[in-house]
C-alpha cells in the first residue's frame, strides 16, 4: 500500500482547542496538498494529497479501480479515526452532519483531479470544463464552511471507533 496513514493515525496528536488554527485545515491547503504542494505536513493535508495521487492512479489505470477504491475507503477510514481522536465533539445540540470528514476530504481529491483534467483536455470556455470548475468549487466551500461549523459547535461529525 502506498499510503502511511495507520501509522501516522495511530500516533497521539495534541488536540488543540475548538476554532484554534490549525486544527482542521481550510480547503485550500487540502488542494494545495492534492496538487502536490508540500508545504502543510497536517495529517489531513498529507491523506488528501494520497486521495489526490489513488485518484489520479485510478484514471491512469481504470484495471485497478477495485484495488485502489480499498486504498480509498482505507484512507477515508483513517480519516475519520484522526477526526475522532483529535477534534473536540459538541456535546449538546449540534446538528449531526451525515458522514464522517474521510468522504468529504476524498471528494474533494476526485473534483480537483477531474478539474484538472478536463482543464487539460478541453477549451477553457467548454462546458464540461466549467462544469468541473464549478464542482470543485461547491466542494470547496462546502468543505470550508462544514470545518467551521464543526469548530464553532454548530455541525458535528460521526465518531469513528478505533477497531482492534
């Protein structure tokens, strides 16, 4: 397997407190990440960009799809265990959000992947391009204000139990 999220999950985090920076990065560091920017070394930073690179994979290769979706759904559940060990939980009244951050983090991998290459594939000016723009930027600002309200104590996230 590619990716090194159990062993970078399983480590304790210091959890830092609700809304402090840093805690749950804003949707541009994930896409400067899945675009190949090193510079967040944030362990949501580093599973996007290898979400980014088994999405990229799975265009390269559509014979491995079924391998590279356990990598997928591995990593989304690897994501979903750092969320539950390190982002503080509202305990009353939040709004509980339909799934876990994995999916969300993972999506966001796909629409940029998608963007990109239809950027690259067809005129700028295409619908099917602007389309895939558009996608991207409904996630984008889907994924920023779900963090925010998760901070704020507004949305909360399923927890996902750590399985022995």
């Amino acid at each position: 397997m590619t990716i090194h999220d159990a062993q970078q999950f399983r480590q304790p985090q210091i959890a830092m407190a609700a809304g402090e920076p840093g805690l749950l990065p804003s949707a541009d560091e994930l896409l400067g990440a899945i675009q190949d920017d090193r510079s967040s070394n944030h362990p949501l930073a580093v599973s996007a960009s290898h979400a980014g690179s088994l999405h990229r994979r799975r265009i390269d290769d559509p014979t491995r799809t079924a391998e590279i979706d356990t990598h997928r759904s591995t990593l989304m559940r690897a994501i979903d265990l750092w969320v539950s060990r390190n982002v503080p939980t509202a305990h009353t009244g939040p709004t509980m959000h339909t799934e876990g951050l994995g999916p969300v983090v993972d999506r966001l991998a796909e629409r940029l992947v998608q963007a990109e290459q239809a950027t690259r594939a067809l005129p700028e000016h295409d619908t099917r391009a602007r389309r895939a723009r558009n996608r991207l930027d409904e996630i984008r600002v889907g994924y920023d204000v779900l963090i925010a309200e998760v901070l704020e104590g507004k949305r909360q996230l399923p927890r996902t139990a750590a399985r022995q």
